[in-house]
C-alpha cells in the first residue's frame, strides 16, 4: 500500500523522494504495529512521516500518540490523518508512557516505535517483514543505522553483527550502544521485558534492550533502517547527566557494576571539565553536577548492597 499526500511545506520534502521507487511487500500475516510518540515536534515532524510514506505500508498499523501537544503538531498529523489506525492526543506521563499506551492499542505481533524527530528509510519495512518471515524464531531484530545532524550529515554509521548483539557486549551500553529505530521485536519479547518504566526519561530504549538481549537471541539484519537524528532539542543532549545517571542504574538493574562505573566516569569527567571552566562562569553548573553526582553515588550503593545480598540469599 502506498500512500501519497501533498507536503505543507516544500523544504520538508525528503532529498530522495523525487527519485523513490517503491518496493511492494511480501504478503506478511503477522501485521507490524509502530508507536510514533510525539510532543510539541511540529518542526520535525512531517519529515519523519513522510519517511514512512516512502515504504509499502501494508500489513502496517500507524498508531500516533501526541501529549496534547500546544504547537502546530497535531495540524500536521491531521493532514497525514490517513496514514494512521490510531490517533491520541492526550497528556501522558512522558515518552515511555506514551509508547506503553501505544502498544495498548496495537493488533500487530511486530512491534517498532519511531519518534517524531527521526528517518525511517525508504524501502526499508519491506525487507523488515521478509526477514520476520524466512525467521520466524527471531524475537529481536536489529539492523544497522546513522546518527546524523538536522540535515541528514553523518555523524556516525553503526554496523552491528551478531557479536555486537551479545548481552556481555550490550550491557557497557555507554560504549556499545543499539540505536533505538533500527530495533523491531515481537509483541512476546514486549510482553516478556516491557513495558517501558515511565519514571526514566532518558534510558528506557537501553532498559528494553539490554533486558530483551538477556532473555533473546538478537538477530542482526545487514541493512541500514533508519537516521536517528541528533539535535540541539534532543533529551540526551540536552541533558547529558541525567541520561548516564540513568543509564548507570539500567546497568545496576541488570547486574553490570562495573560497567555502570565506567558509565559514571563519563560524569566525572564531565563534573571535572565544567570545574576547570569556572572562570569562565559555570560554578552554578558544578554545584548541579556535584548535587547529580552525590545522589547517584547514594543510589549506585542502594542499589550495590541490593544485588550482594540477593546474590548471597541464592548462594544460601
């Protein structure tokens, strides 16, 4: 099924539109759910809907879920209305609670989100739903993918294989991180890890990930899905510490101690460089590190003492 609806604006026409051809799907019984969960994206947004125009969207439910957005947002999802099965814009308790409701709502056994602010490239739920079919075991796929600036610039190329897709590898995830929309998984791999805690705002994809290569094995498809688009308004980069904090404990949670220490060195280095720039105005940033950094270290050994003495309760 191929969906073509006129642009609002030119300059959000994607660069390889003019040139797509669209590849149609093989029959796919299992159906594919995507959660595209938003708030306030009116900038980016008709971009990455328009990326998902540029595939064959049968067997594929859009469910979009807004925040009660207060821009232009929900303007644009109302133009792109035929795309989606499901339309909600409701308040929400944030992202991961956003994504929660969305797979409420799902019919699919294939389950995907992609956020309102990155690319999904073309051609690309076609060989998804291939692969899904000539492996019908694999509960988690994950392909390769670009982190790039607003306007598509590479910054980096993630290329994954089966070594890379190991829990021992994934969960010193501040080195060896997935890139959250290359990742489809089963509605049972959903229903075995999920859902996503609503309390973390900046390190639920890692949480859902690193649990589900626990319990799975992670098949890699060697194609790239998707440009996960880095930017100014971007959560992780706009709060750094909070998404290693966070980060560190996912790996607490799953056993990774020393991993999340090494994680926890990145704010130490941090905390160290804004020390260094105080003449230059920063001390009020410092003492905000330092804040972050004394209630983490409480929490890390919260949490240490935690696993030591469930470690000892199964020795005995």
């Amino acid at each position: 099924m191929f969906i073509k609806i006129k642009p609002i604006k030119d300059e959000s026409v994607l660069p390889w539109e003019n040139d797509f051809q669209l590849e149609k799907s093989i029959p796919f019984p299992r159906k594919l759910s995507i959660v595209i969960p938003i708030y306030n994206s009116a900038e980016f947004l008709e971009k990455t809907l328009r990326s998902l125009l540029l595939n064959d969207l049968t067997d594929v439910e859009l469910i979009l879920m807004d925040g009660e957005s207060d821009d232009n947002t929900m303007d644009i999802v109302y133009h792109y209305k035929e795309m989606f099965s499901v339309i909600e814009s409701k308040k929400d308790k944030g992202q991961s609670d956003a994504i929660n409701k969305g797979y409420k709502h799902a019919s699919g056994d294939i389950f995907y989100w992609l956020n309102g602010d990155d690319i999904i490239l073309p051609n690309t739920l076609s060989k998804v739903k291939e692969f899904f079919s000539d492996n019908p075991n694999c509960d988690v796929m994950v392909g390769n993918a670009y982190m790039t600036e607003i306007d598509f610039k590479p910054i980096n190329h993630f290329v994954f294989s089966k070594e890379k897709l190991q829990f021992d590898h994934l969960i010193d995830y501040a080195k060896n991180h997935l890139v959250q929309p290359s990742v489809f998984f089963t509605r049972k791999a959903w229903l075995k890890v999920g859902p996503l805690d609503i309390h973390d705002h900046y390190a639920m994809d890692a949480d859902l990930f690193i649990g589900m290569s626990k319990e799975y094995t992670m098949y890699h498809l060697n194609v790239d899905i998707a440009y996960s688009v880095y930017h100014e308004d971007c959560k992780t980069r706009g709060a750094r510490a909070e998404s290693i904090i966070a980060l560190a404990l996912v790996q607490i949670k799953y056993g990774g101690l020393e991993k999340a220490k090494n994680t926890l060195n990145i704010l130490v280095d941090l905390y160290h460089q804004l020390e260094n720039d105080n003449s230059q105005g920063n001390t009020s940033l410092v003492k905000v590190l330092q804040s972050k950094l004394a209630r983490c270290e409480k929490e890390f050994e919260r949490r240490q003492n935690y696993f030591i003495r469930n470690d000892l309760e199964c020795k005995l």
